[in-house]
C-alpha cells in the first residue's frame, strides 16, 4: 500500500510504503481510483481544525471499488463502487444522532482527519457510511461531488426555497452547486474576488445569470447567500445583499474572524446559519438527483505523489474547480 502521509502539521505530505491493511467488523477496504483535493484537507495540514489524528493519511473524496468486505457488511459487494465522504462514523447514541442530527454527533469519526483517507492506492472505511455510486459518470468527475458536492447540497438545502440565490467564493462547492440551483430553476449570483474576472467568466460559463466582485452590490436583493469561501469579512457584504427575511449560510469548516458589523444588517428577521458536516440522508438525497442534473465538473488531475503540488496549488487558487488526486 502506498500514500501520502502527514507526520506533523505545516509540513509537506511524505510518500510512504506501508503493510497492505485489511478490514474489520463493518469496514470495507477500497482501491482508490480518484480522490479530490479539498480546502478542508488544507485546513487540516495547516493546524487550523484542532484534534487531527497523527500520521495521518489526508482525503475524504473518495472514489474507488471495494476489494475486500469485513465481517457483518451487508449491502455492499466485491468490486462494487463506491464513495467514502468526510462523515466517516457516528455513535448513534448521542442526543443530536438519536434527533436524526448526526452531522452534530459527540462522538465522530471523519475520513481524512480522525480516520485515515484517500491520499492512497487503498483505504479502509466504515461500509455503513459508503455511497454506492452506480456506474454512470467517470471517478475522477465523481470525486468532487464526495465533499464539494455534498457539503453544496447542505448549504443549497439551509438556504431554503427562495429564488434569488448568491454564492461567494467560487471554487470546488460553488461551481457544482450553482448548476443544481440552475436546474432547480433558481436565479444564481456569482461573487468572486473583485480581480478575479477570469473565475467570473467560468462562472458565467456554466449558466449563472451574474458574475462579479464580492464588493459588488448585486442587481436585485437576494433571498439568500452562501458563503464558500473561508473570510470572515463576507459575512457583513452578505448581510447587505440579502432582502429582509434573508438568510446567510456559511458553509466553511473554518472561517477567518467576522468583523463587528452594524446590527442594522441582521434586523429585519435575516439569519446567518452555518453548515456542520453531513448526514448520510444528505448522501444519499444528492447522489441520487445528481445523474438528473448532469453536474460538469472542472477538474485538474494530480498523480497521487503529486499531492503537495495540488494542495499549494489550491492554497494559491490556481485552478478553477477542483483538484483531484489519481493513485
């Protein structure tokens, strides 16, 4: 087995060989095809999320097809594919999992972070929280919907129903999720850096109705705005943009710190709500619709031993769309 691996924080992943590992009780293990590179990875190498588990192998966008199943797994087959998302184990005890809350679970496990993920040839995941994912569409296409894709769906569902969406930062999450607004039939804003035309054209190009600077006052108020990018200073431009009655979702694991802001930009009954993790019931609700929709994602291909060149890349926004990893 061969990965990329993290021994201490702020320090560049390290090719490593290891023992072939084999699943327990409930696991699977899967041959990684593709796995994306997220923002969160970033965060987790950077020492910005507390608790990481060390080594570590990074990665929780996966895609690949089970090679071995562990003991009591049911549901899954031999060379059967699947995705492995962020969401890597629950307790189901818990107060929030027994309310149906298991995003906000006390006791979790996340791939990537607290398991080992799929900056690798291989990965051994829970069967109980792996998306069958159907043959339709290619594994590297697919790997961003595992996060991006899922986290998007979270975001675009707190939003709620109104038909004047923004969303700003349009990276990995916000170039899938404009199309799914799109096709739900919702009016879609794109807010990227001021100088960032190149990214306001690629937005454009996959059907938003407006592009341009976060500073910009958008054409009509919005029913609600999405925050994908990690600055906290989008939090009160959000706030004027959106109508009375509004909402603001920040959908980042991690934010810089919102400045203070009049409370004439929250009064009139709008919200600011973030968005925790995921549930398998998200999963499951947007890999089913996502055939219907026809997603197109833009991704840059990495080989595996590359893994530290798509993480600076990502860091200094050098690509549209996502990176993903390819063993």
């Amino acid at each position: 087995m061969r990965a990329m691996v993290l021994n201490e924080l702020n320090t560049p992943l390290e090719w490593v060989e290891m023992a072939d590992r084999f699943p327990g009780a409930n696991e699977i293990r899967v041959k990684v095809s593709a796995c994306g590179v997220c923002r969160t990875d970033l965060h987790v190498v950077d020492g910005d999320l507390p608790g990481p588990k060390l080594p570590l192998i990074p990665g929780h966008e996966i895609v690949g097809r089970v090679d071995a199943l562990g003991a009591g797994v049911q549901g899954l087959e031999m060379g059967q594919r699947v995705g492995i998302p962020w969401l890597g184990y629950t307790d189901g005890v818990c107060p929030h999992c027994i309310a149906g809350r298991e995003n906000l679970c006390d006791r979790p496990l996340f791939t990537g972070f607290t398991r080992d993920g799929g900056y690798a040839d291989a990965v051994i995941a829970d069967a109980r929280y792996s998306f069958p994912l159907g043959e339709t569409g290619d594994d590297v296409s697919l790997a961003p919907l595992l996060c991006a894709g899922l986290i998007g769906w979270r975001s675009l569902v707190l939003a709620g129903d109104g038909k004047r969406l923004g969303v700003y930062g349009f990276g990995a999450a916000a170039h899938i999720i404009a199309q799914v607004a799109k096709w739900r039939g919702r009016t879609v804003f794109a807010f990227t850096r001021p100088w960032d035309l190149a990214t306001q054209a690629f937005a454009r190009s996959l059907g938003v109705d407006w592009a341009g600077g976060s500073d910009e006052k958008p054409p009509e108020p919005l029913d609600a705005a999405i925050i994908y990018a990690t600055a906290g200073e989008l939090v009160p431009l959000a706030l004027k943009a959106v109508r009375k009655g509004g909402r603001v979702v920040c959908a980042g694991i991690h934010m810089s710190d919102i400045p203070r802001f009049p409370y004439d930009l929250l009064w009139g009954e709008r919200q600011v709500l973030s968005v925790a993790n995921l549930t398998r019931q998200d999963g499951r609700d947007f890999l089913r619709l996502a055939p219907q929709i026809g997603i197109i994602t833009k991704t840059t291909p990495y080989t595996l031993q590359r893994a530290n060149e798509a993480l600076a890349d990502l860091r200094a926004g050098r690509f549209e769309g996502a990176a993903v990893l390819i063993p």
